[in-house]
C-alpha cells in the first residue's frame, strides 16, 4: 500500500492532544484527500457486517486493491450500522464543519473518524467536488503490525469516554477475533487498553463464545450478521448465569442447547426475560421432565435447519420461526411448568413464614428481657398471651381440617 507524503497534504494551523501508547503529545493536523485514504477492515463497528459481505460473495477476505470500490462498500456498511447517527454527524459536518480530527496511518488508513470519513465522502458525492478530511497522521510505521493496529484502535475506539456505543454483536465478534481466534490480543491487554475491568472482559469472551456456539448450533458457523440479525446479545447475557446453577455437565449442556432453540424460535416477545426465568427450573422437582419435553421440541428445530440447502436469516424467520405449533408447544410447556414452580411455593408458604416466626421468637435476647422496667415486662406477657391465642386459634383450625389431608 502507497504511503502517504506528508509534503503533498495541506498542513494545517493546528494541533490536537492525543493518547498513543499511553503517552500525550501534541499532533499536526493536516488536510487530506479523501481518495487518499481507506477504511481499517480490522474496525470492530462493521464486523458482523463484513461477516455478510464475505458470506455473501463467497470470499474469505475483503479486496483491498481496489481503493474506491472497497471504500464504497464498506461506506454503506458504517451508514447501515447506525443511519441516525449517520445523519446527525452528516448535518453537523455541513452546518459547522468537521470539528473532531481522524486519526491515520502512513498509508491512509483510517484508525479513528469512519464515520467522519463516510459523511464527508457523502458530502463530496453531492457537491461534485474534491473532497477533504482533517487528521492526524500517525507516523511511527506500523502499518504492518496487526497488534498494534488493533491495540490504537480498541483505545481510541473504547478506551475514552466520550465514544459512541458500538452495536453489542459486533463488540462481541470483535472481542472474539481478537482474543479468541487469533489470540492478536490478551485479556489484559484488552482490559488496559479499553479500561475496563479485567472481569468485565472475561465475561465478554464468554459472552462471544457463547454467540460462536450459538451459530454453530444453527449450523451458521462465524456468519455473524446472522447473530446481529437475531438480536442474541441480550439472551446471550443470561445464559452463563442460568447455567451456573447446573449441577453436572449433561444438565448444562441440554439446557444450553434448549436456550440456543428457544433463541432461534422466539416463542415469546421479551426473549431475555423468558430465557432468565430458565434458572427457576434447574434444580427444581420438574427439570428433568422439562429437559425431556424441551429436547423433543429443541429435535424438531434442529431438523428444520437440517432441510435447508442454505441457511440464513431469511430462512429463519420464514420458515423455522413461521413453525407456530413448536413456538407454542415450547411456550405452553415452559409456562406449565413455571406455574407449578410457583403453585408449590405458594402451597409451601404457610410453613414457611411460621418457621420465619420460630426463628425471629428465637433470635430474642433474653438479658435483654430481664432488664426490663415493669411497663416493658408487662407489655411482654400481654403479647405473650396474644401470641399463645393465636397459635391455639390457628392450631385448632388446621387440626380441625385434619381428616382432608388424610
């Protein structure tokens, strides 16, 4: 890739504070052309995106060799991937100008200001015009160094506060690229650069290996946009704690599996909240009569997804969420059997809160009761005897419906 001459672009009257590993210094802004530049394909913004693109056209990598074109593909995707951020950024530009520089690279590729890139791109298209963007050029040379490319991007993409929220699902297959499959970055080292809290990363690989098995269960394997399509994020964050309370592999596995066909069918409206009620179940008298009607059921999708010559998210939502008599076979059985759960606890509630009163009579320090003053000891016997009254008229009550229980 030809490198950028700094003597052929405008230098500008201004300089800009920036972060790069860890060090703050002042940076040139200059005036760029945008025909000079191109789009990072390691931005975590459009990954799932890209993930389509190459499914699609067969192709396992983007082709960069044709600049324009690849900048006109991958400039629909940053405007499809958020179009009213889009617009606002795009009206902000024309009315007041571009007021936050995009970070580059030697050989113009864009670190920081894709959608920046995209709206002036626009802008350019409408004006018949040659279009320019201020940036700052990073030139210590490590435009072939994946890691640190990665690592500049996941800062100036996640590590300051004032960034825009990427979409969950591609936050996810980014985390998994980067620290899971090629293993380009550490735990730590995505902790630090992100600043974010080591647990939080980790339960965010979790999370992506989760979504990794997920598609490979719907026989999908890495087609990403399918995951973004299906909304998963929010599922996905309640399986680990669902299957916490699993008691030994089979169990965990057969639930998952279960979560992963209630995902695809969408047999309810509010599907995380429907997926979180899973953990009342396990562990419960019902779980292994619900595994069995639910892995029947979880059979039925699987074959579903075995009849398709290609599956997609089309085909999802034509003909395996259209499969109505499963939706409602997995929506009546997971609902019977939360309403046993709950007519159990209502039924087992009365010994329950008398145990609860034992317990706080129990917990009476009695030191406490003979340094009472005469009203106080008084005031003592008079509950006392209430209390006694009320457990002969609540005895003679139940005993005296005894033979129903006989």
């Amino acid at each position: 890739m030809e490198k950028l001459n700094l003597n052929d672009v405008i230098k500008l009257d201004r300089k800009e504070k920036l972060t790069v590993d860890g060090h703050t210094d002042s940076y040139q802004v200059y005036k760029i052309k945008l025909t000079d530049l191109y789009y990072n394909d390691q931005n975590d913004r459009i990954a799932s995106w890209i993930s389509k693109y190459k499914f699609d056209n067969e192709v396992s990598e983007m082709n960069i060799a044709n600049r324009e074109e690849y900048n006109e593909i991958v400039s629909q995707f940053i405007i499809k991937s958020n179009e009213k951020a889009f617009k606002s950024t795009k009206k902000n530009i024309e009315l007041i100008g571009q007021e936050v520089p995009a970070v580059i690279l030697m050989d113009g590729r864009i670190i920081d200001g894709n959608r920046r890139f995209t709206c002036l791109r626009e802008i350019e298209k409408e004006k018949n015009e040659t279009g320019y963007i201020e940036a700052i050029v990073l030139e210590k040379d490590i435009t072939s160094d994946q890691k640190a490319i990665k690592l500049l991007e996941l800062y100036l993409q996640h590590g300051r506060e004032e960034r825009v929220g990427y979409n969950p699902v591609d936050r996810l297959v980014g985390i998994y690229k980067d620290v899971v499959q090629t293993e380009l970055v550490s735990v730590e080292e995505y902790a630090k650069t992100t600043s974010m809290e080591l647990k939080e990363v980790k339960d965010m690989v979790k999370r992506a290996e989760l979504m990794v098995e997920f598609l490979e269960f719907i026989n999908m394997p890495e087609q990403y946009h399918v995951a973004r399509d299906l909304e998963i994020e929010g599922p996905i964050r309640e399986i680990e704690t669902v299957l916490k309370k699993a008691k030994d592999e089979e169990v965990m596995e057969d639930i998952k599996n279960i979560i992963f066909a209630s995902i695809l069918m969408k047999p309810k409206g509010d599907i995380t909240r429907y997926i979180r009620d899973f953990k009342n179940i396990i562990n419960s008298t019902y779980q292994d009569e619900f595994i069995e009607h639910q892995l029947d059921l979880t059979e039925k999708v699987l074959e579903k997804i075995d009849e398709a010559e290609e599956v997609n998210t089309k085909f999802i939502n034509q003909h395996v969420r259209a499969q109505e008599e499963i939706k409602e076979e997995m929506l009546e059985g997971f609902e019977k059997y939360q309403e046993r759960l709950k007519k159990n606890k209502t039924l087992n509630s009365p010994a329950a809160q008398i145990e609860k009163a034992i317990l706080a009579i129990e917990s009476i320090d009695t030191n406490i009761v003979k340094k009472l003053n005469d009203e106080g000891y008084h005031k003592l016997l008079d509950a006392l005897i209430q209390l006694d009254d009320t457990i002969n008229s609540f005895k003679n009550e139940v005993t005296g419906d005894e033979s129903i229980h006989n």
